[in-house]
C-alpha cells in the first residue's frame, strides 16, 4: 500500500488535540487507566508492519493489552493478544518477539505475553482513523 500522508499532514488537518483520539483502534480492549498504559501504547506505536507504512497499533492489530500488578514482585504483567493482517503474513513468527520486544524494556513492566489470535479475522473496519487517512482508506 502505498501512504499517502503521514502524522503531520493528519496533525495539520484534524489538529492536534483531537489527534491522539484519531489514533485509537476501535476494536480494542485495553487497560487504559493503567499508569504503565501511556509507555505501552507509545512503544507499540513503534512497531511497523514491513509491508504497510502504518504501525501496527494504529493498523488494529493489536486487540487486547491487560495489564496486570504483581505485588510480590512489584512489576506488571502484560498480556497481548493480536492478529495480523492476513495469516499468510511473511512475519507472521516475527511479530510476537517484536511486540515482546518492545514491551519488555519499560520500567515496572515483568512477565509479557503475546498471543496471535485469528478470531475475529481482520479487516480495515480495525484500523483508527489516522491509518485509513495515512493509506487513503477512508
């Protein structure tokens, strides 16, 4: 797919408040008032998909992230689960470890899970907003 915009031109057009809202997926089920949250998000937010300029986050990829305190180690657990675009996904054994990956550096943050999912099976309805802007998909 070829992006025709990219953050700014879509931060110019909606403004930057509402900019953020625009990035959510809607099929997602998170731990959204979690104080870890924020550094979650930001780090999946980092992730691309090789073949589609938009990440994986935004693209609805990920469906679920649970957050979940551990008072005797005094860290959080992670578990995700996600699916991809398509089960013939050339990363398809990838992307679990980068998700991982990602997760796994952020302080507080102990044991992460990732999990790939094929029910329900992805389409564009997954995406935010911003990616069906980024990739002319609106």
């Amino acid at each position: 797919m070829k992006q025709i915009a990219n953050s700014d031109m879509v931060k110019n057009a909606v403004g930057e408040d509402q900019y953020d809202e625009l990035q959510e997926p809607p099929r997602l089920e998170a731990s959204k008032d979690h104080r870890l949250w924020p550094l979650c998000r930001k780090a999946l937010m980092e992730i691309y998909d090789p073949e589609i300029p938009t990440n994986i986050y935004e693209l609805g990829l990920i469906l679920k992230v649970i957050l979940t305190d551990d008072k005797d180690a005094g860290v959080t657990d992670c578990h995700v689960e996600m699916t991809l675009t398509s089960p013939g996904c050339p990363v398809a054994q990838e992307m679990p470890g980068w998700v991982n990956n990602a997760l796994m550096p952020i302080d507080g943050i102990g044991e992460v899970t990732v999990d790939i999912v094929w029910d329900p099976v992805w389409d564009p309805t997954f995406m935010s907003e911003t990616a069906k802007m980024e990739l002319n998909m609106f």
